[in-house]
C-alpha cells in the first residue's frame, strides 16, 4: 500500500489532457454562423468549462434556433472533422506517466458530451488505463448535476473505490483542471485541486495549486506523490 498523501487523481479533458479549446470555441462561431448569428467576445468567453447542454441555452438566449440534438449534432460533426488539429497537452503524458507508474488510480471527468470525450479519450490514447470516465451523458442519466457541482468528481471516487475495493476519500485525491468551473467543482468534493491554467497571466485564489508549463505541473505532482514512494 502507497504512503502517498494522494492516492486517486481525477483528470478533467478539455484544455487539461488535450488542447482543444480552440476547436470548442471555432465549434460555436461555426455553428453559430449556419445562422447567421455573430457571437460577442463576452459570449465566446462564457463557454469556457461549460458542456455543449449548457453552450446550447447560452446560443438559445442569443437566437440560436433549432433543438438541442440538432444542435449537437453540428457541434460533434464539426469536432469530428477538426480532431486531427488538436493536440494532446504539454506535459499531461509525462503527468499521467508518472502517476501511473507510482501506483496512483486515474479518472476523468468532463462536462462534455459522451461523443465527444470518448474522440478526445482516444486522442490522448489512455482510454483504457483510466479507472473510470464521468461524462455529461453519464451525469444525466445519474441525474448529477455537472461542474461547478462536485457530484461528478465524488461519483468518479465511488466508481473506484468500487471498482478497487479501497476506501479512498476525498481529501486523498487530486483534481487537474484548466477552468473555474472545474477548479471549483473540485474544491466542491473536498478535493485538492491543481488549477493549470491556459495562459501564463490567469489567476485563481480558491485552488490549492497553480501551474502553467509542463516543468509546473511536474513539479507539483512530485511533491504530492514522491519518487521514492514508487509502487
């Protein structure tokens, strides 16, 4: 058994594992242009952390005709043809690596749609080593409320302690994110919580840590799950 002060490590996806913030916000100028609806800066910089349910009220309240499953449809095609642009981030395969090699479980947790995070999954290629995946699909039919709430990440620690037969808590395990939203969902379970941010001028009070550069957010993880604890 691991002497680690942390022992699970739940990820989220967009913008923490790969880079694709970008594709998100082109998705809903894109969408948004079929039409002919201009978004404001302030509009495009709300989407920041949300998931495509949430995207589509905000694109509702500014004309955005159609239902929510047209709309999805649009935003998963135009993501589909995208995915080959996005990049998986700087320095989360040396993360994941890492912790995975010192014994620590893994998760994911994401507001975004199923389809979606299973394209991203794959394109950051651990699907299969992750523990559990907590999607917006899956927060739905669980009827979980999504990030800000801590509902997601608490289930993600049930799933593992189930699935491992541990009794982890909450205190024990680590959230990466790159948004508020996550950031305070974390803080929400009563978890720590890494805030890795997407630019080097952003700042967050209510984190437990903050990390920019791929040397930040090694440097933190080494201090919480030391090499000399090594499973």
């Amino acid at each position: 058994m691991s002497n680690n002060m942390i022992k699970a490590v739940f990820w989220d996806i967009d913008g923490t594992m790969v880079m694709s913030e970008p594709v998100h916000d082109s998705k809903m100028e894109h969408v948004a242009m079929l039409h002919g609806i201009v978004m404001s800066p302030e509009t495009k910089a709300s989407f920041h952390g949300l998931g495509d349910r949430r995207a589509y009220e905000i694109m509702q309240g500014i004309g955005m005709p159609g239902t929510l499953e047209q709309f999805v449809d649009a935003c998963q095609s135009y993501y589909e043809a995208q995915l080959h642009t996005i990049e998986v981030r700087d320095g989360f395969a040396e993360a994941f690596t890492y912790l995975e090699k010192h014994g620590i479980h893994q998760a994911a947790v994401s507001n975004g749609l199923e389809a979606l995070v299973n394209l991203n999954l794959a394109r950051a290629g651990i699907r299969d080593k992750l523990k559990a995946v907590v999607d917006l699909d899956y927060m739905v039919r669980r009827g979980l409320d999504p990030k800000p709430s801590g509902d997601a990440y608490l289930d993600a620690l049930r799933q593992v302690n189930e699935m491992e037969g541990l009794s982890i808590r909450p205190s024990e395990c680590l959230v990466v994110e790159d948004s508020p939203t996550g950031v305070a969902a974390g803080q929400a379970a009563g978890m720590k919580t890494i805030y890795w941010k997407l630019s080097p001028d952003r700042s967050l009070d209510n984190t437990d840590y903050s990390a920019y550069t791929a040397d930040e957010i090694m440097a933190i993880i080494r201090g919480l799950v030391p090499e000399r604890a090594a499973a």
